[in-house]
C-alpha cells in the first residue's frame, strides 16, 4: 500500500507527537497495583488479556465473570482463573513461549480502563482453584501475573465509539456470529441452524 510517510524512528515520531503538555500521561505509571486499581479490579467483569508467541504473532483474548472475578492476591500479583472454553489455548501456549502479558480492564459503562501488564505463569493450585470456584465449578488452571507496569487509560476511544450508548448499538444479532465464520471457513457438512445448535449447546452445558 503506498503511503505519503512511513515513521520509522523514535525521533521522527516524537516530532509530530511531541510529549509537552502531557506530563501526568508519562507520570502516572505504577509498578505495582494500588487501592485504586484494586477497587477497579473489583468492580470489572471482563477482562481482555494480550499474549505473545514466539514467531511474534500476537493473541488477544476476552475473558469475563461475575464482577472481581480476577483476585488481587497483593499489590504485585494477580490471580486470573481459567474457564471451560474451546480448548485452543491461545494464550497458554504463547505464555509457555514467552512470559510477557497485558491485560486490560474494563467496567461496563465506565469510560476509563485500566491497563496491567507484568510476566505470566501457568498454575494449577488447589487453594487457588477453591477460591475462584463459581457455582460450585472451580478452574483447573489459573494465571498468575506478577506485576510489572499498571495505569489507568483515559475514556478518550469510549466517548468516541459510543459503546456504553445502545441507542448507537447495531440491531440484535445483525452482526455475524461464530457459527456464521464456522460455515464460512471450514469445510463441514452442517447446515447454519445445526452449528448456531451445536454452539448454544455448548454455552449450556460449559459456561462452568
């Protein structure tokens, strides 16, 4: 694709996006988890969590539970419980490649987010397993995310996208679905309405 500029320095990039008048934006990074971050830590119910492989190739991916699900265990750690789920393991696998993660939080109608990143480790632990059990399920494998660099985000991409405003919201499931791209891409003989079937059977039986 051509372009007029390509930016391919630090120097040229700061030039058009100069750091004066934006001290607390530099300033406001932690390298630990406050009571702030905790209280939003408590209050999120989704969470989505960057890993990468070792080609490079990046994986993000939503995770989400009742409110406070992922456990502060102290200022430089926190607990994310793994769910049943597709049996991809994205992240694990790239987490076994390389350490490095981030993970944003987000608070349903709330503009700002909070934005963790640290070294992650894959465990599995009784005690963990029991306190981050829901409804009586308890997750066989947790993360464990040492914390390395924590700030709040402005609400700058939420103002302008409009998300927490359903009245910009799109028509109830006129966007495509997973059943939708499993029809579009893999070669199976199965109708739209057998795979949207075999799906919501799956969120059935598996939520926990």
């Amino acid at each position: 694709m051509a372009v007029d500029e390509e930016i391919t320095s630090l120097a040229r990039l700061r030039e058009l996006m100069p750091t004066e008048g934006f001290v607390n934006t530099f300033l406001k990074v932690s390298d630990r988890l406050n009571d702030v971050a905790r209280d939003f830590i408590a209050k999120s119910p989704i969470i989505i969590l960057a890993t990468k492989a070792a080609d490079g190739l990046i994986d993000v991916s939503p995770k989400g539970d009742p409110a406070g699900f992922v456990e502060v265990y102290d200022d430089k750690t926190l607990i994310i419980p793994d769910r049943l789920g597709n049996h991809r393991v994205d992240g694990f696998q790239n987490i076994l490649q390389d350490p490095n993660v981030a993970v944003l939080f987000i608070v349903p109608g709330h503009g700002d987010t909070l934005r963790v990143a640290g070294k992650a480790r894959i465990v599995r632990d009784e005690a963990v397993s029991r306190r981050l059990a829901v409804n009586g399920k308890a997750p066989l494998l947790a993360l464990v995310v040492e914390v390395e660099e924590a700030f709040m985000h402005c609400s700058k991409a939420f103002l302008r996208s409009r998300l927490w405003h359903p009245e910009g919201w799109p028509a109830r499931k006129s966007a495509p679905t997973l059943a939708d791209w499993v029809i579009a891409t893999v070669e199976r003989d199965q109708t739209l309405a057998e795979v949207e079937e075999d799906h919501g059977e799956d969120e059935r039986k598996r939520l926990y």
